[in-house]
C-alpha cells in the first residue's frame, strides 16, 4: 500500500480564495504536504489528466472547468492516505457529502467542487507523477 496521494484544489475554491483554508484543513487532519505548485492547465493537459472521463457526457465541461483558472496541485503524505483523503473531502456532489468534510464546506455543484483526491493507490502514483518531477518533491 502506498502513503501518498494526490489532491488538486479546483478553479472555483482557488477563485473564492479558499485554498489557505483547505490548505489548513487537509494538515490538521495529519495529511504532509510533500509537493505543491499553482498552475494553469492548458485544455490539453486537462484532458489528459481526466483521460479515463473522455467518453462521459460530462468530459468537455469539465475540461472547460479546470481550465478556467489556476489550480493548486499538492501531494499529500499519511498513512492509508487514499481511503483517509476520499473521507476528508466528501462524495463528488457536494449535496450528498457528510457535514465537515471539504465539499461540504466549499464546493459549489457536482461540477465545481473544490478538490480533488486520487482514488487508488495506482491512480495517485499516476497523477503525482502527472504534475512533479522527482526535484518538485520532499
Ligand atoms: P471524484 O473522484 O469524486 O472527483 O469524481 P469522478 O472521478 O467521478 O469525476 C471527476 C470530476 O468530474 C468530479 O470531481 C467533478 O468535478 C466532475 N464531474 C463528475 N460527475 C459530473 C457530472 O455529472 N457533471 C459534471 N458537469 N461534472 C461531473
């Protein structure tokens, strides 16, 4: 089992200047922060990060979406940091997720939903090494 696990606060929560916030919220729950950068997406590098979405009905509005400002990409580091990130964060709509998790508090819409966080142990290998360079990392 791996330890770390890849986040990206969203457009929306970077726009609402939220990510000091979250920032805060994801290290007192005991997750280490051992990458973080701020960046723009191109439509380009959005698409392939959702790759696995190409086909869903949703795809092009959420590229429109992560390529509608900058975002806050970090990777994170805890024990079983995969299954602790998802419950930290809430399900994908933030209507249905739990009281105190971070899309409850700050998402939007199903959409616009502040966070993002690896959903296995491979996929967040994957993305980790998406948006760093073994030089980006500590
Ligand atoms: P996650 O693992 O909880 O982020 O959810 P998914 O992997 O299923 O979806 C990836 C992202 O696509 C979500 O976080 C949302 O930003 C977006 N998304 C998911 N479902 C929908 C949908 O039905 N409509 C739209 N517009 N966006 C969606």
């Amino acid at each position: 089992m791996s330890n770390i696990t890849l986040t990206i606060i969203k457009p929306d929560a970077v726009a609402k200047a939220h990510t000091g916030k979250i920032i805060d919220h994801i290290t007192s729950a005991g997750f280490k922060v051992r990458a973080m950068k701020m960046i723009f997406l191109s439509e380009r590098e959005a698409g392939a990060f959702y790759d696995v979405h190409r086909e869903r009905p949703f795809f092009g509005d959420l590229v429109r979406f992560m390529t509608s400002g900058p975002v806050v990409p970090m990777i994170l580091e805890k024990e079983n940091a995969v299954a602790d990130f998802r419950t930290l964060i809430g399900a994908t709509n933030p209507a249905n997720a739990a009281e105190g998790t971070i899309r409850k508090l700050y998402a939007e819409s199903i959409e616009a939903n502040a966070i993002h966080g690896s959903d296995s142990d491979e996929n967040a290998l994957r993305e980790a090494g998406f948006f760093f360079s073994e030089l980006e990392r500590f």
